[in-house]
C-alpha cells in the first residue's frame, strides 16, 4: 500500500538504489543477522560501503513514508557532509509534509545543517526558534531546550 504510492515511489527512486531483502528466505540470514533484523518493514539508508546513515522500522502510510524517507536522506547527506543536498532534503519535508511526524526532525536538523555549512550564521537558533513554535511537543523541541537552560 505505501511503495506503489506515486509520491513514496518518486522519492526512493530519485534519492537510492532500493534493494529489498526477504527476511524469511534462509538465502538471506547473514543480511538479516548483520543488520540485526527485528521488525518489518525495515529501511535502512546505506552508503557504499554499507554504512548505516539513517534507519527506520515499522510501517508507515504514504504520506508519512515520503516525509520520514526525505528526512532520512538528508540525514544521509548531512552524515556525508554534503550540506546543500541535505537541506534541499529538509526543506522539501518542511515545504511538502509540514504536518508530517518527520517534520519537526527535518525543522531541528535544518537548523543543525545550516550551522554546519556556516557556524558563524544564526540560523540554528533561528530554526529552533521556529520548531520552538511549531512543534512544542516534540522530541526535538525537548532536544533543542538545553539552548534554554541558565
């Protein structure tokens, strides 16, 4: 129901290379166990090298599938330090899926991809300022609040 979704299908293929493993195929025991396979679905962002970049398991509808699937490769790219593709990533779920779970992480990482690329800028705290106001009751609201302390 999500991977023929046009949207989902869209963002894998422009963004990965899929491959799809059979967790119930003995063929494929040593992938499962190397990645430590518990739950599907199970997506991981791989580099070349196998490198796990970003993960997620469990099932997730179209829409939300999309978001947290750009998320993931801006975490991918920011984990390379290809800076402007990873916000390209962020701002795309942030512009396309604003109400989206993903969305409050794309808002806190935008903020840290900026401050990557120019630590002197002010943009981190101007992202959190924003994900201060848009989503106060997320995980990334509360790992941004150390900014806040005394």
């Amino acid at each position: 129901m999500t991977y023929p979704d046009t949207n989902v299908d869209e963002i894998i293929d422009s963004c990965s290379v899929p491959v799809q493993v059979d967790n119930s195929d003995q063929k494929n025991a040593a992938v499962v166990a190397r990645f430590h396979h518990i739950w599907t679905p199970d997506l991981r962002i791989l580099d070349a090298e196998e490198n796990e970049l970003y993960r997620w398991d469990g099932y997730l509808p179209p829409s939300e599938f999309a978001a947290r699937a750009l998320a993931g490769f801006g975490h991918a790219r920011l984990r390379r330090r290809e800076f402007d593709k990873a916000e390209k990533h962020f701002v795309e779920v942030l512009r396309a899926f604003p109400n989206s779970y993903a969305a409050a992480e794309a808002n806190y990482y935008l903020g840290v991809v900026r401050y990557r690329a120019n630590p002197e800028g002010n943009d981190l705290l101007h992202q959190w300022s924003i994900l201060r106001s848009k989503y106060p009751a997320s995980e990334y609201r509360l790992k941004q609040s150390f900014k806040e302390l005394p």
